[in-house]
C-alpha cells in the first residue's frame, strides 16, 4: 500500500469569478500583472483547461503579457504533444524553465 498526502502547503487552488468574455482570456490577466518587469518575483502556476485549443490561446494571451525574451517561460501541455515532448516540458517545468503551463487533465496524468 502506498500512502501519499495530498496536503502541499506550496499549492494553492484559486477560483475567480468569470467577468470578461471567455475567448478574450482578460479573466487571467491577473497571473502577469501590467506592471511586471524582469527581476520581479512570478510564482510558477497552472492553470487547467477542459480543451487543448483553448489551453493553447490562452498560453498565447498570457505570453503577449511578457516581455518577448521572456515569452518562452510559458507553455502548453497536453495530449496532443509526443510523449517524449511532453516528458521534457514536464521536467522544465519542475526545472523552473517555465512561469506556467496552460495544461488539460493529461497534465494530472502524467504527474501521478
């Protein structure tokens, strides 16, 4: 029998109520705030999508919030991806190559 907590004091699970139109993504703006700036602390997130476009539009809106040296630090994942493509992206993101993934269940997946 393996037992393992699901208590991490490091995840934090937030919920916003939806004010703009879905397809504008304005909802996650709040994640890259207007005023950042390279050298500013930005805490590593994931947000969840039931659709792998949509997961992909939105990594583009919240990359268009950056910088463009900085736009890599974002990225999709999902099924549509190889598995060896997925298993480095994962391993970057453990890595702190990537602020956020804008991922589908098969991130939950691949993690367990």
């Amino acid at each position: 029998v393996v037992s393992r907590s699901n208590d991490r004091p490091n995840v934090h699970i937030t919920v916003r109520k939806i004010v703009h139109p879905l397809h504008s993504f304005e909802d996650l703006a709040f994640l890259i705030p207007n005023n950042w700036e390279p050298g500013d602390e930005l805490p590593k997130f994931l947000v969840f999508f039931d659709n792998i476009d949509e997961s992909t539009k939105a990594a583009e809106f919240l990359k268009s919030r950056l910088p463009p040296e900085y736009r890599s630090k974002i990225a999709w994942f999902n099924s549509r991806m190889t598995a060896e493509f997925r298993e480095e992206t994962l391993q970057d993101f453990r890595d702190g190559k990537f602020f956020s993934l804008c991922c589908t269940d098969s991130f939950g997946m691949v993690c367990l």
